[in-house]
C-alpha cells in the first residue's frame, strides 16, 4: 500500500513537474512528460533503482484506470467543441473525418506492411489505430504555438473527432480477422454492420446522458456542490457501460456527450470549467508518466538501427511523418477552401499521443492469442511513433507556423473592456507601441471615437455567450475593464479570470469617496490598476483636465530613477513593456521590476518638468546617495546581510 502510494505521488510529482517546466522554458510539455517517465522507468531501472514500475504497482488495475482516464480527457475535449466553429471548418472538418479516415487507414496500412514489415493483419490494425492524432498532444501545442484560428479549429477537431474512429477502425479490424480465425469464409458484411450499429447506440447513449444533465442542473435537481462530481461520475458510467456494448464503444459514447453538453445552453456548463481543465492536466500528466515509465529495454530493441527490423521501423516513421500524413491531408482537403499554406501546415502538424499508445498495448495482447506474433512490437513501435511525432511537431511547430505564415498574433495584447475617452487614449498608446488591442462595448454611440481613431473594437456585449465564440481571446495577454461601472468591470473581471488568469484581468480601482459598506469584496474585483489605486471618476476627472499617457523608454544608461526624474510628481505609471511585448502592470499591490529595454507607460497630468525642477530632483538624489554612503562609511549603518 505505501509503495503504491509512493508511485502515484512520484507521478504527481513527474508530470506536474514537466508542466511546470515546460512553462518556463517553452517547450513541448509532452516531450519534457515522456522524458520524464523514461529516466525514472527504464532507465533508472538500468541504473538499479527504477523509480517507477506502474505494472508491479497497480497490476490489473493500470488498464481499466488509463481507459477511464482517457475517456475523461475525450470529454473534456468534446466540451471545448462548439459547433458555430464550423461555420470556418466544417467542410474541412467534415472530410478529414471520412475520407482522410479512410486514405489515412490504407496508407497507415500499406506502409506498416510494406516498409515496416508487419504482416498484412497486423498492419491493417495497425493503420487504423493510426488515424488518431491525440488531443492530449494537439490542444496543448496549439494553445501553446498560437496558430490561427481556422488550422488550429481544423486540427483540434480532426483530433478529437477522430481519436474514438481510429479505435473503432482497430476493432473492425480485430473482430474481422478473430473472425476469418473461427470460420475462414467469413466477410466484413458479418463483421462492420454489427460495429456500426454498437457505435451508434453508444453515442445515442452519450447523448442522452447529455441530454438528462442539461434537464437536470437548472432546475435545482442537484445542488451545486453536487454538479461536478455527478457529472464526472456520469462520464464515467456512460464509458463502462458503452463498452459492454462493444469495446471501444465508450469513448464515441463519451466524445458525443461532450460535443453535446458544449452545444447545450445552460449555465452550470461554464461553472466546471476551471474544474475540467484542472483534471485534463492531471490525467495527461499522469497517463504520459504511467505509459512512458511501463517501458523496459526489451521493447526498444525492435528499434535498434543496427537490425533490419530496427531500420525498417524506423524507415517506416519517416515514412509516416513525410508521405502518409501529407498525402492523406492533401487527398482529403482537394475541392475545400482551406489555403494551400494552411493545408501544408495541417500535413505536417499529426503528433500522437495516449490512445494510441494505450488502444496498441491492448490489442497487442489480443493479436498474439489469435497467433501473430508480430503483434507484440505493436506495444514498442506505437511508443515509438508517439515519440517520434511529438518531438518531431513539438519543436518543429512554431518554425512552420511562421514559415507558411499560419501563426497568430506573436505579442501579446490587451483587451479593454468600456469605450471611454481615458480607454481610447491608452488604446491608441498600446497601438503605437505594436501591441495588439480591442475595445469591446455594447454601445455604437461609445464607440464612435475609437472607430474614427482607427482603433480596433467589437460591437457587442462582453459577457454574452455569442461574444465567447465571436470574438478569439488568444491574442490578449490582459484584459482591462474600465467603463463607467465599477460593479459591471468587477464581474468581467470576475468571469473571465479562469481564462485569462486571475493575475491578467484588472480593473479601476474604488473611487475616493466610495463608502466602505459599498465596497465591493476584493476576492471578486480584478486586479486594481495604479499603485494610487484611480477609480473611475478618478481618470475621468484627469482626463478632463488634459492628462495624457507618456511612454519612456529605459536602457542602461537611463534606468527607473531617471525616468522618475523628468516626470511630474503627480504622474501615475501604469504598466511597463518588455522587450518581449509582454505586459507587467503597475498596481495597488505589486510593482514590476524595471529593466533596460523596458518601455514604461504612465499617466500624468499635462505640464512637464522644466529642466531647473529636473536638475534639483537629481542634486537631491545625488545628495542623499553620497549621505549614505558616508553613513556606511563611518559604521553607523545598519550591517547588511550577506
């Protein structure tokens, strides 16, 4: 007990720990996972102290717990699914997921066999299982690459929709050929309707259970501390008992209660939320470091170059990564609108990830009871693959995005929420200074001077779900909300702290004459704006009488101090640019640390500093800077730790 208990908190610890890194150093969160789970399985245990065996740990119960586990990232994927996104896609969508089913499952099939070596059952299996691309690899990278909307929707959807087909597609292929093993003239006719049919009971199921929660949550039937473990515990029932239908069936059954339940207006849907996506990053965290660690020596064997058999695999990955996927891809989108560019981008962009791994180990064991033997490499050349395409798209995916001219917005932006005189005139600053902005507001008469301005802005209510879909929250790093509603910029700030950040969304802060029992509670407020803490009626009032935003640029020859010194006293610095384009905020309770090379913005009132005030500010600095040292210097001072 206390050894297994060690093992899940070595996972924890793994996987949560190369997300952490990743973050840090931008790169691929499944390659530092992977790596992460190798040194600590085989390669620790080379060394003589593995530690992690997940197999000698957990035993029978690894299987059914990465199935559940898979099916609840499947379900979370299928909620980030809305529909009004194929408006853009769909077409393109909607062939990736039947015709590139198809051309992906014979050319899968023919290069596993002919290049790989696999016999022809085995290859055909194999060719199915690798339609999917992995959600688990793509969502992550894409959020991370920043691609533009319509490949990232593409690829996001091709993963999602087409991980429960390619386990389906290796069932059909499984049960035909345990079919042609009991009676050799059987046909597919005996085999497919019946799988066929599975497959859409499962997902009348899923969609049903879908269906019954959206009835259930608004009308009080379950309280709302109940809502989040019957759902996930809804999941995974729907899963287990779908795949009694057929195996495999789970997961069609669980993608369409998702995709269902993401279509479905009600509420309670965006309250889980942070929840779902809490769990998401652990059980792909966890399922990468529990697969990656299961792996010994043996399985690597089969992908020595030095054998035939190891060059022939590996022949076969290149083959997959540079002739498969893009062939597919090209077949499928012939007669769409989608951009060659764009196209280019999607053939290469296939990285594989935890079903493939996890449906391969499991018909690996079948294969060999039906007497293939190549069906145990199945385990070692899918890890493989998953490898190969992660590293390969992982470190590859910006450098393509940029070269076919897919990706998004490269600074990061500021989203203002409010069309006012102070909102336009920090607007306008941001844009001279390259950063990307939009002034979102209801009202068309508000918006009239940022549209003579030329300013970027969209017509619509912030907090309506239309403007969820409407409008991409990618570019924007921070949001500020700053109309004349102090109560309104706290629930903006409030709603969309989960998907910003709560440390990225601010607003104005209380006005000086705002009465203490009317304030609002600082735990549903952004984060207020001005080390001063302005209000509303505070800018507005400064705006009237000419104050004006002034950029200064630092280097190391002009450092903070300095830049202090030409600006008015009563000037108020707002937020500081790095180099980078990213945005660090001056606030009531933080104040960014200043660099060379930073550009700082602040507000301040229309006169400047003549240079006799200055140069009088400099002489006192120079004076109190020579007063301590001399303090230091006769031992006065307080000693300094070192």
């Amino acid at each position: 007990m206390e050894s297994q208990a060690l093992v899940i908190a070595t996972i924890g610890v793994l996987g949560i720990g190369a997300q952490w890194l990743a973050w840090r150093t931008g790169w691929p969160a499944i390659v530092l996972m992977l790596a992460a789970g190798f040194l600590a399985g085989p390669v620790a245990g080379e060394l003589g102290f593995r530690l992690l065996d997940p197999e000698a740990a957990f035993g029978d119960l690894m299987e059914p717990a990465i199935g559940i586990g898979v099916a609840l990232i499947l379900f979370e994927g299928g909620l980030s699914l809305d529909l009004r996104e194929l408006r853009h896609s769909g077409k393109a969508v909607w062939r990736l997921a039947t015709v590139g089913v198809v051309v992906g499952w014979a050319l899968g099939a023919l290069a596993a066999s002919q290049i790989g070596g696999l016999a022809w059952p085995v290859a055909i299996l194999f060719g199915g299982i690798l339609i999917v691309t992995g959600p688990t690899v793509v969502i992550p990278l894409l959020r991370q690459s920043n691609i533009q909307t319509r490949p990232n929707s593409i690829l996001k959807w091709e993963g999602i929709v087409n991980d429960p087909t390619g386990a389906l597609c290796a069932v059909i292929a499984y049960e035909y050929f345990r079919k042609v093993a009991e009676s050799p003239n059987a046909t597919l006719v005996e085999v497919v309707p019946p799988l066929i049919i599975a497959a859409i009971i499962a997902g009348l199921i899923g969609y049903a259970a879908a269906r019954v929660i959206a009835y259930l949550f608004p009308r009080g039937a379950i309280p709302e501390y109940l809502k989040v473990p019957v759902l996930f515990i809804t999941v995974i029932f729907v899963f287990v008992l779908t795949n009694k239908i057929e195996h495999e069936a789970g997961l069609v059954a669980v993608t369409v209660m998702g995709i269902t339940l993401a279509n479905t207006s009600f509420a309670s849907i965006r309250s889980i939320h942070p929840f779902k996506e809490n769990i998401a990053v652990l059980l792909v965290s966890g399922i990468f470091i529990l697969l990656s660690s299961s792996l010994s020596w043996s399985d690597l064997v089969y992908l020595d170059p030095t054998t035939e058999v190891g060059l022939r695999f590996i022949l076969f990955l290149l083959a997959l990564l540079f002739v498969v996927r893009p062939l597919t891809v090209i077949i499928s989108l012939l007669g769409t609108d989608v951009p060659w560019n764009e196209r280019l981008f999607i053939s290469w962009i296939a990285p594989r990830g935890i079903v493939l791994v996890a449906i391969s180990g499991l018909f690996a064991l079948r294969l060999a009871d039906l007497g293939y033997s190549d069906g145990q490499v199945l385990t070692a050349l899918s890890f493989a693959v998953v490898v190969t395409t992660v590293i390969a798209h992982g470190f590859s995916i910006d450098l393509v995005a940029k070269w076919l001219n897919v990706k998004g917005t490269s600074r990061p932006g500021m989203l203002i929420v409010g069309s006012t005189p102070w909102t336009i005139a920090l607007a306008k600053q941001m844009q001279a200074l390259k950063t990307p902005v939009m002034i979102v507001d209801p009202s068309w008469q508000s918006l009239s001077p940022a549209r003579r301005e030329g300013l970027p802005f969209y017509h619509g209510e912030i907090l309506n779900e239309a403007t969820e879909h409407n409008l991409d929250l990618t570019p924007y790093q921070a949001l500020v909300a700053a109309t004349d509603n102090e109560a309104y910029n706290a629930l903006v700030c409030n709603e969309f702290a989960h998907e910003i950040g709560r440390d990225s969304v601010y607003q104005l802060g209380e006005n000086a004459d705002e009465d203490d029992k009317h304030a609002l509670p600082e735990s549903i407020r952004g984060r207020a704006l001005f080390e001063s803490g302005f209000g509303v009626s505070d800018v507005n009032e400064r705006q009237q009488q000419g104050w004006v935003f002034r950029k200064t640029k630092l280097s190391d020859e002009f450092d903070f101090d300095d830049a202090q010194e030409i600006l008015p006293e009563s000037a108020n610095m707002l937020l500081l640019i790095r180099d980078s384009g990213t945005l660090r905020f001056f606030t009531h309770a933080a104040r960014p640390e200043p660099r060379p090379g930073d550009t700082i913005i602040s507000f301040c009132p229309p006169h400047s500093k003549t240079p006799e005030d200055i140069a009088a500010k400099r002489a006192a600095r120079e004076s109190a800077k020579e007063a301590g040292r001399n303090k230091a210097g006769d031992g006065s001072a307080k000693p300094q730790a070192t």
